[in-house]
C-alpha cells in the first residue's frame, strides 16, 4: 500500500505550488479524525483492547484546473476503531488507498485510477463509500463517460474493486447507457411529460479453484429501467437479471437471480406522496464470491425503509437481504398551510411512513434435495412471489409543529414489528414488536443560547424490554454542550438496568469542528442505506476534528 | 416495438454469450492428482456460534472426498467460544478453550488473538498468517492450490500411550524430500474427536444442540503455540536429512485416550506456509 503515498503526494503538492506562484487551480478538501478511548465495562459488556486508543481517520485532497481534476485520498488507522470491519487485522494500517485523474469537455470523460460509480438504481452496480459503516467499495481501473448525441449518455468500466488495503481477486466490466427520450427528439423537448430508459450490463471474472463444484468464472448481470414524469408524478422502474453465481452469500447454490423495483411518487405544493416496492432473489453479487460481511459488494438494493435519526427509533433498523425479500412502502407528508387552524402562525408538517418486509416463496427444486442445499439448482421461486414471514414492518407517524419564533417541536410515534433472526442472524430469538414515542424539542432562550431536547421512549416485551433516553443539548455560538442518557430500565434483569450516560462539547467554526465525549454507548447496530454493521458496547473517551477547506 | 425487442434481445445474448451458465450437476469433471501433500485447515469456531456447524459440514464433506489429504482442527475461540455459565446443567458451560486456541484467536472481549478473530466460522488453509482468513465456502478452493503439489517434507509420528500416568510419549521425525534453506518449525498439537457437547447450530429448531459431536477439538500442544524451530539461518537441508524431535503431554482429566490424534505440522517460519501437515491416533 506505501507505493501508491510518493506519486500522488508529489503531484498535489507540485499542483499546489503551481497553482500559488501563477495563481492557476484549486485545491479542496476535507478531514476527520475519530478516536476513543477504551474503558473495561463488564456490565455492559464494554471491552480496552491492547492499544487502549484506537483512531480512524483520512483527508481528502482535490486539484481542479479546467478540464483536468485529481486527487488522492490518506487514510489512517492506528489501529481500527472497535466495531468496523477489522477481520484479520486487514483494515489496520495508513497509506493512500484512493488516486485518480479525470479528464473531461463536454462530450467525454475519462478517469483513470479509482473511482465510485452507480448504473440505474445500483441493482447491478453500485460502488461507494460510507465512513460511518467502514465500507468502500471503490473500484480501480479506468471509466469512460460519452454523451455522442443529445440525450444519450454512455458509461463504460473496468477495474478491480478494493479491499482494505489490497483489491479484490475479481475482475468487474460494465456499460450503462442513458437514453433521455425528450432530449433526443427535440420536437418534445418542452413536452408537459418526460421519459427516459436507461440499460447496463455488468461481468465479473474469478477464476474457478475449487475442485469439486464447476463454478462460473464469468457472471454477467444486465438490468433496464424508465423514468417517466408527468407534472407532479414521477414514475420510476428498474429490473435486473444475474446468472448463475455460487458464492458464499447464497451457499454456492446456481439460480439465478432476479430484482424489480418500482417507485412512484406525486407532489404538489404541501403534499408529496411515495409509494414503492420491490421483488428480490438471490441478487447478492460481488467481485469475490467468498466475501463476507460487507466486502467487495459490486451492487446495492436500494431500501425502502426509512432511515431514522433518533436513537431509539433506530433501534432495529432494516438490513437488505440480497438472498430473498419482498417488500412494499407509503409515505404520505402534508404541510398545512400557514394561518389555518393546523398550520397555525408559523406552519405545521405532518409525515405517515408505512413499510413492510416479508420474505420469498421457495420451494424445492425435487423431493430430495433441500431448500438452499450446496451444489445444487437450490429451490424453486415464481417471480414476485411472497412468503408468509414478516422480516419487518415499520409504521411512523411525524408531527412537526413551529410554535413560536423561540419554540419549535417534532413529535414522533413508531410502531415496528422487527423479525430479528432474519435480521440479526440468530435462530430462537422472539420476533420483537415495539412501539416508540419520540418528542423532540427546540427552545430559543435568548438571541445566543438555545437548548434543544429529545425525550424518547421505546416499549417492548422482547429482547431487552423498555428503553427511556432523554438528551439535553445547550448551543451558544460556535459551542455545544450535550448530555444524554440511555437507560433500560425495562430489562428483564434488573443487573442489566443500565443508565447509559454520555456528556460532551464542541466547538464549530469556518467548517473545523472539535468534539470531544466521555460516556458508556450501548450493543446496537446501525444502518446506513440498508447496509448495516454491529456496534459494541463501549465505554470511554470520544476525540473527533474534522475540516473542510 | 417488435424490432426494439429483436435488438435488445439480440445485445443481451451478445452480452451474455461470454457468461458461463452452468448446466446440472455442477460438478468439475477433472480430478485433480495428489501427490502426498496433507493440508492443514483450521477452523475457528464457537460452540456458541450458530453458523459454524455449516463450517464442519464443509470440513467433512472435504474430509470424504479428499480422506488422505485434509488435517483439520477446530480451534475453540473468540466471542462464541466463551463459557457461558459454570453450572454443568446448562447449556454451553463446557469449556473448549485451550491457551493455544486463545493465543490463535483471543477471547472476543479484550483480545483477538493472533489470527485477530472478528467474526466466527472463519478459517485458514495451510497458512499462518491472519491476512489467509476466509470463508468456509473458499477453503476447498485453497485447498486445491496445494494437493497436486509435491510435498517438500515427510512427517512421521510415533506416539505411544502410557496408562499409568495417562500421558502421551512422542516421537516425530521430519524427513526432507528436497534440498533446501528454508527455515523450518514444527509443531505438535493434541486434538479430540467425538466430544458429545452443546452447540448452536442455526440450520437446527430448537439451535440450542444438546448432543452435538464435536470434531477436531484443539485440546493442546505438546511444544507451544508455534512450536519448535528445526532448521534456523536458512542452513541447508539435504535430501532426506531427518529431523527428530521426542515430546511428552499429560492428558486432561476428561480426554478420552481412544479418541485423541496428535497433529503434527511443518512450517516455513519465514513464510508461514505450512509445508507439510500429519495426523495420528494416538491409540490405533
């Protein structure tokens, strides 16, 4: 990995110095650093590794002059902060893991080196990065962008996807092309409605070792979508179709998979209206097909459940499953208008969300041969089928109400049923159903001092029973002071009623941000885009500086 | 409409004629040739990990098609591997854990291990080094890039049981197959088969598994974690030059002698490539 530090330093800092004498280019950025302090908590089950303190971190540095951009990308961990993935110790250590040039006019773009990059709605390819879950799936190798005619925009990839500090053993090729219908056709460039159709295809090599199973070494997926709006709808589709593609997500198994979503959706002024499903099987796709975890992932499905913010109604998120799911979402939002008896004087909005989960109908491919047995065609499925298991199901209804020009409020009820042995990869754990009640409250007390407060409540019988948390936060100018505390005082144990308490400030000012915390964090998991990553209990000292220049 | 469906049909088969689709039954018709080359695999598992039984279902189906060529261990260890509860009633109160088991993979609190264990099933083939960890699914795969090779040293072990004091005597001889400098370790572990313990298996209702059988359980090592180095400074080794090495174990208190092997394995300490790797009863 050390290799790749000299050149690209070199090239920004020779930029840099050119850019400053003869004033040509520009260089931005950001930074952040993460560290904690590790504390021994047995009671909550809070573990100080050997180094004590542990450290994420990286900056990015971008050099733009005209058509011409580069940039590179330090990262730092000394060594990786408890909780992301780590396994083996392969994510230890510093270098520059991330370089790469663009060239670009208006009708081609070439970059070389590394790059993230989405066809469609990513159910064939979706490369990206997500600090908060330790995942980068960037690919290295070379893109090309062409737009040879209005309206019609073409992609074409290749490269080989990081992993850590080295690269996947895959090989990933695509195309992906963008058909604008009123673009190209510029007799219905000004039409009331627009469509577009878009198509890709992506293949991946790895060669075939093992010695019993005869593996493809070559797995194409091809997927075709449309974007259709009229006025205030808008209509969006995509299908994708992968062969044959035994790995360890599916238990070398040699169906094929399949994936539709559909998204519509209507908005006029104060109303905007969601409705969404999809159909997914056997739709997990890397660039190795022994991945686990959340390595070398070539796609993502998107999910269609609705990512919370507060603690405790992120409890139990959703996590995609790539093997096999069906599910479907609304959401309603409706702002009353000012000067109504809702809207009052300074408005009103309020949010219903509803979405489920279930999972597929399989079936046995013969008598004989169990569901999902290795080496096998694995089970039957007829497209668009749904099982009887509820995976998740999540009901929420927001009420955000100014009332004030010093007092505003957000009120949150939340009602889910959360399958978690599906979604946490047990076997015996009960289905939890929970109910959660969130009020959200900002208070302005003088033209600098505002305290903002969240009082949250979760309820349930299963898993570890009833949770409270109340959370204080003072801002004055540039500063924050926070206090919050977690408290499951519903637990079944009363040894394990443990008041989760955390206080810090912060400082914020021209795009720098200091915080520093001291407190216990309680065992979760958290989730970002459906992808998700278990959190452990810890106990200690938080230190983040970030910056963007 | 009908063309657009022609010419899409049309891209999509050109795009797809370079997949490889796979007819049934899936299997590789070649069968690889083995020259004597044993492969040692360790699994790291827990028996509170419930997805490690599909990790020793992969150990015993490589185990039934390649009987001559794999020398498992199942390493007790990590978060999974912990003992839950000190009273013999319950589930999972057996304690598999051994101090090399736990200098390989740490006890999934405060440490580790060596392997620095993240996760559960999860194991290695034929290398010690944790940058070699991977999926189950994958271990056939690694398998298979060493059992056509030619081994470089032959293992030998001599073990003889002493009742009266329920120890076991060991006798290991190393013999070169080549001419060499490589700086070479051999180990010697102790593991049992047999065990009737808990175990959590997910593929199971009720998981909770009362009398599952435990396989190539790492009981021990008669000479460390990493064993004893036999050729040091890269001096060179001759083409049948023996190395012998005589090593004493006391069994514990609840081992079954019938059902103990001893694994002996050779190392390139450099490398840490396992040369050559051998299993025996102790008593036949």
């Amino acid at each position: 990995m050390k290799h790749f530090f000299v050149v690209p330093v070199l090239l920004v800092l020779g930029f840099n110095a050119l850019a400053q004498e003869q004033n040509y280019g520009q260089i931005t950025g950001n930074f952040q650093a993460d560290a904690q302090y590790y504390i021994t908590d047995t009671l909550i089950g809070a573990s100080s590794p050997a180094e004590k303190t542990m450290l994420n971190s990286y900056a990015n540095f971008i050099y733009t002059l005209g058509n011409f951009s580069a940039g590179f990308r330090y990262e730092g961990y000394m060594n990786t902060m408890l909780g992301f993935p780590n396994l083996g110790g392969v994510n230890d250590g510093i270098g520059i893991p991330y370089r790469w040039a663009t060239f670009s006019n208006n009708q081609l773009e070439v970059t070389a080196g590394n790059f993230y990059e989405q066809f469609g709605n990513g159910l064939i390819l979706r490369s990206y990065e997500e600090k908060q879950l330790g995942y980068d799936n960037a690919f290295d190798g070379i893109r090309v962008k062409i737009s040879p005619y209005n309206g019609i925009h073409l992609k074409a990839i290749a490269g080989l996807q990081r992993f850590y500090w080295q690269k996947g053993p895959g090989i990933v090729k695509g195309v992906d092309g963008d058909f604008l219908i009123n673009e190209i056709f510029s007799g219905i460039r000004d039409a009331s409605w627009q469509l577009g159709f878009g198509g890709s295809f992506v293949t991946k090599y790895q060669k075939d070792e093992d010695p019993i199973y005869d593996l493809p070494q070559n797995v194409g997926a091809a997927a075709g979508r449309i974007n259709f709006s009229l006025a205030g709808f808008n209509l969006i589709s995509e299908y994708a179709y992968k062969i044959n593609d035994p790995s360890s997500d599916n238990g070398l198994i040699f169906r094929p998979g399949q994936a539709l979503m559909i998204n519509a959706s209507y908005s006029r002024s104060g109303l905007g209206i969601i409705l969404s499903t999809k159909w997914v099987d056997n739709m997990s796709f890397r660039s190795d097909r022994y991945a686990i975890g959340t390595d070398l992932h070539i796609n993502q499905i998107p999910e269609i459940t609705k990512n919370h913010a507060y603690s405790l109604t992120a409890f139990y998120p959703y996590a995609t499953q790539p093997k096999g799911e069906w599910g479907v979402q609304g959401e309603v939002f409706y702002r009353f208008k000012r000067g109504t008896a809702l809207g009052g004087k300074y408005g009103t909005a309020l949010a219903v969300n509803f979405s489920r989960i279930q999972n597929t109908q399989q079936t046995q491919v013969d008598e004989f041969t169990p569901i999902g047995a290795r080496g096998t065609y694995g089970y039957n499925t007829a497209f668009f089928s749904i099982g009887d298991s509820v995976y998740f199901q999540d009901l929420n209804i927001e009420f955000a109400k100014k009332w004030s020009s010093t007092f505003k409020s957000t009120f949150t009820y939340q009602n889910i049923i959360y399958n978690y042995n599906v979604l946490r990869g047990t076997a015996d754990h009960e289905t939890v159903y929970a109910h959660c009640a969130v009020a959200d409250l900002t208070f302005g007390i003088s033209d600098v001092l505002s305290l903002h407060t969240e009082m949250q409540a979760l309820f349930t019988q299963q898993d570890k029973g009833n949770w409270a948390m109340l959370m204080l936060e003072f801002s004055i100018p540039n500063w924050f002071f926070t206090i919050a505390d977690n408290w499951n005082y519903g637990n079944a144990d009363p040894t394990y009623r443990t008041h989760y308490l955390m206080g810090g400030f912060g400082y914020n000012n021209h795009g720098n941000r200091i915080q520093l915390s001291y407190g216990k964090q309680r065992e979760g998991i958290t989730c970002v885009g459906g992808v998700c990553r278990a959190v452990p209990a810890s106990n200690g000292i938080m230190l983040t500086i970030s910056s963007t220049f | 409409m009908k063309r657009t469906g022609i010419l899409t049909g049309i891209v999509l088969s050109i795009f797809f004629a370079g997949c490889d689709i796979v007819e049934s039954p899936y299997l590789e018709t070649d069968t690889p040739v083995w020259n004597g080359r044993k492969i040692l695999i360790l699994d790291f598992t827990g028996h509170m990990c419930g997805n490690c039984p599909s990790a020793h279902r992969t150990l015993s189906q490589l185990q039934e098609n390649y009987p001559e060529a794999i020398v498992p261990i199942a390493v007790h260890c990590g978060y999974f591997g912990v003992v839950a509860t000190s009273n013999p009633n319950q589930p999972y109160h057996y304690n598999f854990n051994t101090g090399v088991g736990l200098e390989l993979g740490g006890n999934g609190f405060t440490n580790y291990g060596y392997y620095n264990i993240r996760s559960q099933p999860i194991g290695v083939v034929n290398q010690l080094i944790p940058e070699a960890l991977s999926a189950h699914d994958a271990w056939a795969g690694n398998m298979a890039s060493y059992y056509s090779l030619f081994p470089e040293v032959q293992v030998q072990i001599t073990p003889v049981f002493d009742e009266s004091d329920s120890s076991i005597n060991l006798t290991i001889d190393v013999t070169a197959q080549i001419v060499s400098t490589r700086n070479l370790n051999l180990a010697a572990y102790i593991t049992e088969s047999h065990i009737i313990e808990w175990q959590m298996d997910y593929t199971q209702s009720p998981s909770n598994v009362q009398n599952y059988e435990h396989n190539h359980v790492l009981r021990g090592s008669f000479n460390g974690t990493w064993g004893d180095a036999i050729n040091t400074a890269n001096a060179a080794i001759t083409r049948n030059q023996k190395f012998t090495k005589n090593y004493s174990l006391k069994t514990g208190t609840d081992w079954v002698p019938e059902n103990l092997s001893v694994v002996a394995f050779v190392y390139d300490s450099d490398t840490k490539e396992v040369l050559q790797a051998e299993e025996t009863h102790v008593i036949e």
